[in-house]
C-alpha cells in the first residue's frame, strides 16, 4: 500500500480485454482499506480524500467531488 494513500483497494483481475493499443484490466475490488476520517457511512468519500483522474482523451488530471447524479437512474422517465 502507499503510506500517503488515503484510500486503498485491493483488487483480484476479473478479466482482460486487449485493444489495439493497449490492454484494458478489469479487477474485482474485495478489500478496501482507509483510515475512518477518509469515510462517510463506511463509503470513501471523494471531498475528504481529495480525489483526482486522468482523463486519457486530454491528458489532464481532474479533481473528483460534488456528485452530480445517481447512476442508473437519473435521466429515467
């Protein structure tokens, strides 16, 4: 794990799809790891760990934080 890491998921590989260029890795989390003050109701909570991405399409780190709809169901009529 890394020390400075505010949030640890150990994952097992579920399965691998190759692409052109590349490979893409699918992996089944079945451990989490955090100190309590990085959680909201035992969930890693984006704003305490001050999360970011890479978007690959632009190259360009973005910070994670106010959700902006429920998956699955916002947009459904």
């Amino acid at each position: 794990m890394i020390e400075r890491c505010p949030v640890t998921m150990e994952c097992k590989l579920a399965h691998t799809v190759e692409l052109p260029t590349n490979t893409f890795f699918i992996g089944e989390i079945i451990n989490l790891y955090s100190e309590e003050r990085y959680l909201t109701e035992s969930m890693p909570d984006a704003k305490k760990t001050n999360s970011f991405i890479l978007t690959k399409s632009d190259n360009h780190y973005r910070v994670l934080g106010e959700s902006v709809g429920k998956a699955w169901s916002a947009g459904k009529f």
